[in-house]
C-alpha cells in the first residue's frame, strides 16, 4: 500500500518540481535604483526632440500639489520625477529622458510606480497626455509618436483617448501597434489582452481589464482644494489610470515583452521580428496626444504632467531550488523549520515530498530528482499532522 502511495506522490512530486524549478521566486540582483529623494538632474539625460515646449523635473515635490506619498516610497516622501510636454506651443510632440550611461542586457525588470495626472474630461481641448515608458534605447535620443529608439509602452491616463493603451518600437512601429490590426503580420506581433472577444479597441470604456480593474477616478481632496478652478470635481471616464498610483513593470525575457500594471498584464510584445536594438538603456517620456495645448487658464502648468517615483531595475530572478522554501538558494534544515512552521497554512505534505527529495541540493530539475526515501516519511509527516491539529483544536 505504502509503495503504491509513493509511486503516485512521486508522480505528483515530478510535476510539481517542474514547476517550481520554473516559476520559482529566487533573489534578483539590482541593477539600477533611483526614489528621487535627493535631486537626480545629473544622473538623468533630457532627450527633446525640440519640436515643442518640455519640461523635466528629478526632484519634483509632488506633495505640494496634492499628491500622497508613492506606497513603495520610505518615510512617507513625495519626491519624484515630473515629465510634462505642449503646454504652450501648441505644436504635437514630446520627448524622454533616460538615466545617464547606463546599459542593462540579458533578462531583466523594469518596475516603478506611475501618477498620470491630468484636468479630466471634459474640460476642453488639449487635457489629453500620453506618459510612456520603456527600454532599448540608445539614452540619448527623444521619443515621442512617430518617432522612436526603443521599445516602449504608453497610457492615456485620464482615459479619453481612442486607444488609452499603446505599444511602440524603434523599427516597425513607431506610431503605435494597431487594434485591429492594420497590416496583420506586423500588428500581430503585439498582443492585447486589455481586449475582450468582440471588443478589439483599448479604450477605457471598452477594454475589460480598464473598465473592471479601474472605475473612474477624482484627484486627492488636497489637490482640489489647492486648485479650486481646473475643473476636478467631476470623476474621469471608467478605466483610467489618473489619479492613483499605479504599480508598473516591464518585462524584458527573451524575445517577448510583456508590461504589468498592479499586476495584470496590459501588453505583450514580441521583440523576435526586430533587428537589433539602438542600444540598452531604459527609458520615460511624455507627450500630447495631438497638437492642440491646454487652455492657459487651466492651471495646466501645474496638473498635466507624468509623475515617476521609485525606478529599479533587475535581473530576472533566477529559478529557485524546489524545497528552498525561505529562499535562502539552499535546500536544507532550515527549510524543514520553515515548512513546520506553515504547514497547514499554505503548505503542504506535498512540500515536504519536495524538500526531502532536494534536501542539499540547489536549483534542480526532475531529471536530477531522487524518488523518496520511503513510507516513513509518511509516518513523519502524519505524526506532525495530527500533532498540528491537536493543537489548533486546543488553541
């Protein structure tokens, strides 16, 4: 019975290691951090194109327009980087600014946290900003629609665009990836899953995962107190991003792309199309989304901006040995405390199968995978069962 019971586990076992050894979570190694919390100007290169009014800021108080402190910013601090464009001019077009020098290769993530604020619709023509953010660029050329050097993925944060998510690249399309699919063997290359069946746009209002993830959305108490007369009280479109902070990660793995907002995947691009790239820098921008500017009397100086806070980037986390369950990159003692001390909640007899099976080992992968000691694991881990329940009974 014993060893009938084993076989079965022991085929469990073998799937189970594949997908740790898959989908682990091992320690990332940081590349590159910024928080903005002391003034950043000289670490960063402004790129304009110069076609329009711009303007950068790396240490920008966004607590004093109304703004909380990012949730990943320690001790509460509102410094930030503010990105703005066409304020003035009246003429289409952006730029992007980049950290000074660097180049991040092989596997790696981009995370930060993301503030789109804007006046919200409808306060007249010209309110409607495109932030953006990215990576394969030179670091030293501008990017705005129609004209790019990387790899980038965009949001119309107020929600009031025909397309409030975007895709660009440095080679295919620099005006943006479209839905449907204007030249299919190009434009297929971007997957959209913002898109439900029959719903192909990426507007707020259509796109499932806008319109059920974000509702509509008025700016902090505190920033309309401090700016009575720019219009927002009245709550954006369904589905925007405005007004909150967003968790954002891009993904560079391979020849895929794939950029997360809190989580969900808004975007997937497939990089194995294009040549190589102009370089290995990572990159934010911002820019209208036409060429009409905000009304002058808008307070537009002070509220149509991108807000950036908390940059990182990451080497990919290497897979974790199956049974390194306090992720310390080796199976063995203490990983049994680790497992005693959560079983029961969140972990398994299963999971002790796979400690055992891997104990002093590293990364493994089934082929290397002993078959378990025996049936008195089992009485082991019974024991230890009963005992944990007797005394969750007790308590």
């Amino acid at each position: 019975m014993h060893d009938l019971l084993l076989r079965g586990v022991a085929a469990t076992l073998a799937g189970t290691c594949l997908l740790a050894a898959t989908a682990g979570s091992g320690r990332a190694a940081v590349l590159y951090a910024e928080n903005f919390d002391a003034d950043a100007t000289t670490g960063w290169t402004v790129n304009d194109p110069g076609v329009t009014d711009v303007f950068a800021d790396f240490f920008f108080d966004y607590g004093q327009v109304g703004i909380p402190s990012a949730p990943r910013s320690a001790g509460g601090t509102t410094r930030g980087m503010m990105l703005q464009a066409n304020l003035g001019r009246g003429v289409f077009g952006g730029f992007s600014v980049s950290p000074s020098g660097k180049s991040f290769t092989g596997d790696f993530r981009l995370s930060f946290d993301y503030w789109g604020n804007t006046h919200q619709s409808p306060v007249g023509t010209g309110t409607s900003n495109l932030s953006y953010f990215g990576f394969a660029t030179s670091g030293t050329a501008g990017n705005y629609p129609g004209v790019s050097d990387g790899v980038w993925f965009a949001v119309v944060a107020d929600g009031d665009s025909s397309a409030d998510v975007r895709v660009y690249d440095y080679d295919q399309r620099k005006s943006s990836y479209q839905v449907p699919g204007a030249t299919p063997g190009i434009d297929n290359q971007a997957s959209y899953p913002v898109s439900g069946a029959g719903t192909p746009t990426r507007n707020a209002g259509s796109a499932p995962i806008l319109a059920d993830n974000f509702g509509s959305a008025t700016p902090p108490a505190a920033m309309q107190a401090a700016y009575p007369n720019a219009s927002l009280a009245a709550p954006t479109n369904a589905g925007a991003l405005a007004f909150a902070w967003q968790r954002m990660e891009i993904v560079r793995e391979g020849d895929v792309a794939p950029w997360l907002v809190n989580g969900l995947q808004f975007e997937r691009l497939d990089l194995s199309h294009l040549p190589p790239p102009p370089g290995n820098n990572i990159l934010f921008g911002h820019s209208d989304i036409n060429n009409a500017s905000a009304p002058a009397t808008s307070d537009a100086f002070d509220l149509l901006f991108t807000l950036i806070d908390n940059v990182s980037v990451s080497a990919l986390e290497a897979p974790a040995a199956p049974g390194d369950f306090n992720g310390d990159g080796a199976v063995d003692a203490a990983d049994f405390a680790a497992w005693e001390s959560q079983f029961g909640n969140g972990r398994t007899g299963l999971d002790l199968l796979i400690w055992q099976a891997n104990f002093g080992g590293s990364p493994a992968t089934t082929a290397s995978l002993p078959e378990p000691a025996g049936a008195g694991w089992f009485a082991a881990l019974a024991g230890l069962a009963r005992r944990r329940r007797r005394i969750a009974l007790a308590a």
